[in-house]
C-alpha cells in the first residue's frame, strides 16, 4: 500500500509555515508520501500543478469533487473533473453528490442524484477512471452512512466505496462492522482518526448523536486502526491510503506523524 495525504493539509501547512507548498513536497516524499488528493477546486491551474507534481516526483491519488446534484445536473463540472483526472494522469475520482435540502422530498432527492451519478460513471468509466463514493461527515448528506452509500451503489454497479475510517463514528456506527459491510466494493481509504479530547487546541466537532470529536494524527485517537489495516491486507487492498485530519492545530507535524504511523503498520 502507498501513502497520499490531502493537498489541502499540505497548503494549510505551508500557510502556518509561511512558505510555499511546493517547498514541503520534499519533506512529504522523505517521510515515504508519494500521492496526493487534491479537490477539484484546488486545480485551477493544471500545468503549474502537474509541472510542481512531476518535479517533486508525487502524483495525484484521487480528486474528490462536490457537486450540488440536488440541484440538478452540472455538466460543466462533470466535465472538468474529467479532463483534470485526465491531464494529471489520476485513475480515481470521487463525486460527492450534495445534501438533502430541508424539508425536502429525500426519496426524488436521491432519484435525481442517482441519475446524475450514472451519467457522470458512464463518462468516466469510458475515459478508463474509478469511481468512488466515501462515508461523508454530515447529517445532510445521502451518503453518511454505509447504507447510504450502498443504495447509490446498488443503482449505479460500478460505483465502488472510498472507505473514511473516521466517518463512521460521525454518523454512530462501528467502522468495523461497516467495513464489513463495505469491504468488497473498496476502492480508496481514507485514513481519519477521531480523538475524544482536543490534542493541541483544535476545536471539536458535534456527531450526529452530539458528543464532540476531534481531529489528530492517524493512529493516536479511538478508531480502530489496527483492525482496519489488517483487514485491508486480508481483502488484497494494495492501493493509497489518504492521510486525512481537517481541523488539526499543526498541519505539518500531524501529516508527518500519521506517516510514521502508516509506515510502521505497513511493514
């Protein structure tokens, strides 16, 4: 398996360090980072970052997308997603399909989506991608829950999972039995821990059942991240796993040390 850690991490950590990210891609690739995920929104300048991608020797191992496809259809976005994937050479892109509007009719909601999401899988199976869904953190979202994310799964067959390994605590399920639930359909990870204190000043997030959770390093909070890992061995998973801790005090310190974590488990 290889390491990746969300390009947003990075430019926060260059931020704190008041230098340039491309300056820390040196650093990532000694600590044994050789991907990152990047959002569609960060790529507005695709040769500047497959130049800063190429000289760094780091390539792109996801692009995650929000789309407002309870809103209906965006073609426009859809296509620029798969022209970066594309033009960076990523084989794996991640829509998120938007949120339940309140008081809205959730059964046509999810149609539309649903519809939207085939459409978009059929473009980007054609251009030869991987698609994926992931448990998102939020109450309104369709898919933060395991069962949520297989009814999109089962309307749209080659969608497969991007399985956060925090997120299922967010929503109250055991991230255990959900991989289970999961395991034959993942295509990604994301490696998210969840401390029940804050570690270094960072502010808490509510779940759905209103206890607070904080960000930290992978492998130093609750989540079981051990049992995860090797249940990734079992099923024959050897692609990236995505550092992830939005919210943490010090970006750099935290990438690094979820790092060692990864590096150590992986051996």
């Amino acid at each position: 398996m290889k390491i990746s850690v969300f390009y947003s991490h990075v430019r926060e950590a260059a931020a704190q360090a008041a230098c340039d990210p491309k300056d820390l891609l040196p650093v990532l690739t000694g600590a044994g980072i050789t991907g990152l995920e990047m959002d569609l929104n960060e790529l507005n300048d695709l040769p500047g970052t497959r130049a800063m991608l190429e000289e760094a020797g780091i390539e792109v191992s996801n692009i995650c997308c929000m789309f407002r496809w309870e809103n209906g259809p965006d073609p426009v976005r859809t296509q620029a997603l798969l022209d970066a994937a594309a033009y960076l050479g990523c084989r794996k892109i991640m829509p998120i399909p938007g949120f339940f509007p309140e008081g809205c009719d959730r059964d046509v909601v999810l149609e539309h989506m649903a519809a939207n999401l085939a459409e978009l899988y059929t473009a980007a199976h054609a251009a030869g991608l991987i698609v994926s869904l992931e448990d998102y953190d939020n109450a309104a979202s369709p898919i933060a829950t395991a069962s949520g994310m297989k009814w999109f799964a089962d309307r749209v067959p080659g969608v497969g999972f991007t399985f956060d390994t925090g997120n299922f605590n967010y929503a109250g399920e055991d991230e255990l039995e959900d991989f289970e639930l999961l395991k034959d359909r993942i295509l990604h990870v994301h490696c998210k821990d969840r401390a029940d204190r804050s570690l270094s000043g960072e502010a808490p997030q509510l779940t759905v059942d209103g206890r607070k959770i904080y960000p930290c390093a992978f492998g130093s909070g609750f989540i079981r991240t051990d049992e995860i890992l090797e249940r990734l061995k079992s099923i024959g998973y050897d692609d990236y796993l995505t550092i992830e801790h939005y919210g943490a005090a010090d970006q750099l310190n935290t990438i690094l040390q979820s790092a060692r974590y990864l590096r150590r488990a992986l051996q």
